[in-house]
C-alpha cells in the first residue's frame, strides 16, 4: 500500500503541473484580459512571479485608466522585483508612483523603487552613477515617509551606499597619494583630494587615514619642492600634522606622523636658520 502511494504521489503532481501549464498557455494566447487578470493574480499568490509577471505585461496596458490599473501596476512591478530584474522593477514601480500618487501603495512602491536601485548599485570600485542614483531615490523616500515601517531598513540603506562612495573617495585619493611615492607631480591632486574628501564626508570611518595621508602627502610635496616655494608647504604640511593630532591624539598613525614631522621641521629649521645667518 504504502509504495503504491509513493507512485500515486508523483503522479498525481505531474497532472497538477500538466494542467496547470496547459491552462497558463490557454490562456495566454487568449485575447480576453478577465481570464488573464484572474491567473495572473493566482499565480502571484502561489508565487509563481515568473507566469504572473508575463501575464501582467500582457494585460497592463489594457487596465490603463481602469479601477484595476492600480493593482495590476503595482503587481507587474512587484513581479520584476521578485524576479531581481530590478532595473524594470525599479522603472516600473515609478511609473506606479507617478500614475497613482494617491495610492494607499505608494509609500510602498516609492521604497521598492529605491530598494530596486540600491541592488544595482555595484562594488565600490566600480563606476557609482547607479548608487547616485539609489542615494536619491533613497532619500526622497526617507524625506517624504518618515512614519513608514520601511523607514528603518531605507536608513540603513542609504548609509550602507554612503560608505561604499566614501570608500571609493577615499581609495581615489589614497591611490594618488601612493603613485605620489614614485612621481611627485601625483602629489598635488593626493591632496585635493584628501582636502575634497574630509570636507565631504566630515563623519567618516575613514577620517582618521584620509588626514594622515593628507599630512603625509603635503609633507613629501613641500619636501620635494622647488626651494622658493618650499619654506610656506613645509608650514602648511606642519599645520595639517596639527590638524589631525588634535582630532586623533591617540592614532595607530602618531609614530609614523611624528617621524614625517622631524623630517619637515629638520628642512625648515635650514630656511631659519638662512634668516639668521643674513
């Protein structure tokens, strides 16, 4: 009995599925939309996304204008995103949001559109105009639903991209500072963009490095200068080492800042000493 059972089983959803897909390619070449509506919405239930989201391609331009257009929308954009095609998931839940403003679903679309973006948006190494983008579409959200239940996990989003360009700010520079070593003509854009990075990101987990680096690179700069314009980078490059070891008196970096310290009090204890000799 019981290994009659175990062939009933399989055999029986066999048929199931056999229906089920004769039903769906029925339908699918049917000109009505009702039945369409009526399977796709099932399918969305079971969550089969991947015959619902082709059955509300087929049938959303007919609901245009229609009381079923909201849901049919929003589940056809609902569909991509479970799918993770989330570059039409995130232009069509946009296109929900601006079509039914009104929506009780808004809300929900306006942080799926965002979530959509925030998927594409690569590693930090990468070109970031997608992360950009989510960053906004994050933000509007965050901005105009601030009593959402979506709110807290928008947050952590958007700070989560906040870091990945920081990282990426941070390693340009650090980049320049690091061909600086081999030619000193990368040291001035190593500085700009230490200079563009700590007034950009003022709360970063990398401030610390960025003005070491940034005292490290002014000081080889000022040291490997041409003498007339040397005597004022060796006192800006002093300036900066005060600078960070007011914020970071205790940094991992202090033994190796003082010894770039000594170097540049050492040369400009010679243009003093030129003064006195005058």
């Amino acid at each position: 009995m019981l290994f009659k059972m175990r062939l009933i089983v399989p055999i029986l959803l066999l048929a199931m599925i056999s229906q089920s897909c004769s039903e769906y390619q029925k339908v699918l070449k049917n000109e009505d939309v009702k039945p369409k509506y009526d399977l796709a919405q099932k399918f969305y239930e079971e969550g089969d996304m991947k015959r619902a989201n082709r059955l509300f391609e087929q049938i959303a331009p007919k609901y245009v204008g229609k009381p079923q257009g909201e849901r049919v929308m929003f589940f056809l954009a609902d569909t991509y995103f479970q799918r993770k095609d989330y570059n039409m998931a995130g232009y069509q839940f946009e296109r929900f949001v601006k079509s039914y403003s009104k929506s009780d679903k808004v809300a929900e679309a306006s942080f799926l559109g965002a979530k959509s973006y925030f998927k594409l948006s690569p590693v930090y190494s990468l070109d970031q105009t997608d992360t950009d983008k989510a960053l906004g579409k994050l933000q509007l959200f965050i901005n105009s639903y601030p009593d959402s239940e979506y709110f807290s996990e928008a947050n952590t989003m958007a700070k989560e991209l906040t870091t990945k360009k920081e990282h990426k700010a941070y390693e340009i520079a650090k980049q320049f500072n690091k061909l600086g070593q081999f030619d000193f003509t990368f040291l001035t854009p190593a500085v700009a963009a230490f200079d563009n990075f700590i007034s950009d990101f003022p709360g970063s987990i990398y401030r610390e490095d960025a003005m070491f680096y940034r005292f490290e690179s002014a000081s080889r700069f000022a040291l490997n200068s041409f003498e007339r314009l040397q005597e004022e980078r060796l006192k800006e490059a002093i300036a900066d080492y005060n600078a960070f070891k007011k914020q970071f008196p205790e940094s991992e970096h202090a033994g190796e800042a003082e010894k770039i310290l000594e170097k540049v009090k050492l040369e400009l204890q010679g243009f003093t000493q030129a003064k006195e000799a005058k």
